[in-house]
C-alpha cells in the first residue's frame, strides 16, 4: 500500500532580500495506492519543487506530505521508501549496467543472492539483459534512460518519482519509452508520480493529472474528462493539440435563442446560436463579455458536411493549410481572430479561399472573462 497525500503543501524559496518566491502555495492533493498520477503544467510551475518534497530533496515550507498515514516531513529521504528518476540519468559512468542497478542494493547491505535475482528481475521487466556488462557511455540515451528506472525498480520502493525522464531522449525514443513505463506500471502495480511539461506524456500515462499553474493546481482529473471537461481557460489551452480555439465577444437574445457574436471591429463579425443547453447555462451573461471555445477537431468544413446548418456556420478565410497526413490542419481567420480546424486530409483549400466552417456547438464551451472559469 502507498497513498500519497498532501496537504496545504508550501514551498518558499528564500531570497537573499524580500519575503522569499512561493513556488508552491498550498496545494492539496490525494495519490491513491498504485495510482499512476502525472503533474503537468508549463516550466517553472512549480512540478519539480513539489516532486523534490515528496522525496525528501526539499525543506517543506508548510503544510504535510504523508504516505500511507504517515506524516513524512521529517523523514530522510532514504527511510521514505522512494525511488526518483531524474531526466539526467545519473549513472556512475565507471560501473556496468549490473553494478549500477546493484549499488543501491549493494550500500543496504542486501546478500549477494537477492541482489542478483533483482537486477535480473529488472534487466529482463526493461530489456537490458544483454547489456548487463556495457558501461553507461556504450549506451543510447534510451537505454540510459531504462537503466536509470532499473536502478529505481531493483529497490521495490512504495513510491516512484519520475521527473521528466524522457525530456533528454529523441521523438521515437520518448514514444516508446513512454509506453515502456506505462506496460510497468501495470506490471509493477507501484504508485507512481509523473512530472511532465508534456501535455500528451500527460493524456497518455496518467490515470489522472494534475494540471499545475504557477504553484497552483488548476485541475485534477481522468485524462478524458480534463480534455472534454476543462474547469478553466488554463486548462483547456494547455490540453490538446493543437489547442481550443478562444473568440472574445457577447451573448445576446435572438427570439427564443441566444448568439453569441465575436467581437471584432475590422469585419463584419460572425454569430453562431447557442444550444439550449448552453443558452441555460451563460443566461446570466447575456448583453455581457463572454469568451467562446472550440477544440480544431469540433470545427468542420462544409466539404464534410452534406447540411451544414447556417445558424452555426461562419465564412473565413485560408490563411495557412498544413497537411498532416491523416488530416489536415487549417489555420483560419475571421476578420480579428486566428483560428485552427482540423479537417479531412482530402478536403482541399487554398490560401486565400473562402470557406464554410460549421461549429459543433454541443462541443463549445463559455468561459467567464474576468475568472477564466467554465460557466458551469
Ligand atoms: N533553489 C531554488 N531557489 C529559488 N527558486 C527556485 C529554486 N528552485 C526552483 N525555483 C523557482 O521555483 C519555481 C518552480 O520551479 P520548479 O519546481 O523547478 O518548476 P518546474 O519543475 O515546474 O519547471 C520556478 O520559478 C523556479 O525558478
Ligand atoms: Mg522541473
């Protein structure tokens, strides 16, 4: 068993004049018994400081860390049964494979038989058996990269602690890493907690993620439900890619349905109706600011539609089709607003060409200007 949890956790870093810099300002947040949990957030939001915490690489400011019940602020950092990954490898560059996953083994006095069983163990879970006798410098960044998780999985700790452990390795290497980690988490059935900057390391890995904003926690939720259901702006930016599409405008009543109409003063700007639904929940915002989203994906062509519906069509122009393959991104404007859509790969346009662009307004979501919050 190992759950995680924090309470009102502060990190204050002092400074040599003024009251110090807050990188954490009292988050609360629960890691149940072999969850995989993925903080995320832009750099300098503070993923690292909170990670360092929870190891016992960092003084706790204020507030509590505790695993399995137990308050863990004045635990060293060995005694707390975690193992951290950093995105340095950190290998001894002058033992092998084996002495490198051994050595922690080897300092806690293990007998020689257990340790062998569990760097094998370990060499076989991540694909190192026959580089058990090369030296770190023989190796690609990958298998650096798998060595590095050996060392932490010989130890069988309650908690792993993973700190952007795939940021040094290249594309493919990170894809398939990635889902390495994750086959082990499921193998392993450990707690795990992920830092990332990676929005789709994030969606991939995480049975849930914690979204974090300058030392702020702005959401906690399943993959899905973060990408369908974002709490606020931050949120809805930072997951997907490419991200939602944001139009500033206002609410008003059109006989029995509410427009919103984006605000825009070089052209004529375009209005789209509400769903009912949607209409319910902004009446309070009618005649007032509101800030409408769409994700790329809910905007679509009207080569892709055999009906497009007027009221929640609008006429853009191409300024930029990059095909990716299996679809193709549109980069669009209405006038004052850029925006993208992700369209069929054999819908054609060219730059310059008008075109009909149909929102799925069941997909939309209003935000509160001012709050940044998802009306709700
Ligand atoms: N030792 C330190 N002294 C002062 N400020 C620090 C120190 N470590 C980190 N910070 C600051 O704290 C904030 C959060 O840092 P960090 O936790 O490393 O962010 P992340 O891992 O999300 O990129 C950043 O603004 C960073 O500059
Ligand atoms: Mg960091």
């Amino acid at each position: 068993m190992a759950r995680v949890v924090i309470d009102k956790l502060v990190k204050i870093y002092p400074e040599k004049t003024g009251p110090g810099f807050t990188a954490v300002k009292g988050i609360n947040l629960e890691i149940e018994d072999r969850e995989f949990m993925v903080l995320v957030g832009p750099s300098g939001c503070g993923k690292s400081t909170t990670l360092r915490m929870i190891a016992g690489l960092e003084d706790i400011t204020n507030g509590e860390i505790s695993i399995d019940g137990k308050v863990v602020n004045n635990v060293l950092p060995k005694d707390r049964d975690i193992a951290m990954v950093f995105q340095n490898y950190a290998l001894y560059p002058h033992m092998t494979v084996y002495d490198n996953m051994a050595f922690g083994l080897k300092l806690r006095k293990f007998p020689k038989e257990d340790i062998d069983k569990r760097v094998r163990d370990a060499a076989s879970m991540l694909g190192l058996e026959e580089l058990l006798e090369r030296r770190p410098k023989a190796l690609s960044g990958g298998q650096r990269q798998r060595v590095a998780v050996g060392r932490a999985i010989v130890r069988r700790p309650k908690v792993f602690l993973f700190d952007e452990p795939l940021s040094n390795l290249d594309a493919k290497m990170r894809v398939s890493t990635r889902t390495d980690i994750s086959k082990l988490h499921a193998r392993l059935g450990a707690t795990m907690i992920y830092v990332t900057h990676d929005q789709v390391e994030a969606m991939t890995m995480g049975d849930r993620i914690c979204v974090m904003k300058d030392g702020d926690i702005m959401q906690v939720d399943e993959p899905l439900d973060l990408y369908n259901h974002p709490k606020n702006m931050f949120v809805a930016g930072f997951i997907g890619s490419p991200p939602m599409n944001f139009f500033k405008g206002t609410l008003a009543r059109d006989g029995n349905h509410v427009v919103f109409a984006e605000t825009n003063t070089k052209e004529a700007p375009f209005k789209v109706q509400l769903t009912d639904n949607l209409a319910a929940k902004a009446s309070a915002y009618v005649g007032k600011e509101i800030v409408f989203g769409i994700r790329p994906e809910d905007a679509q062509d009207s080569l892709n539609l055999s009906a497009p519906t007027p009221e929640h069509t609008i006429e853009v122009n191409v300024e930029v089709s990059e095909p990716m393959g299996a679809e193709t991104y549109l980069y669009l404007n209405s006038g004052e607003h850029s925006f993208i859509a992700r369209v069929r790969a054999s819908d054609r346009f060219d730059v310059g060409q008008k075109v009909q662009i149909t929102f799925q307004m069941d997909q939309v979501h209003l935000f509160d200007p001012t709050t940044e919050d998802v009306l709700k």
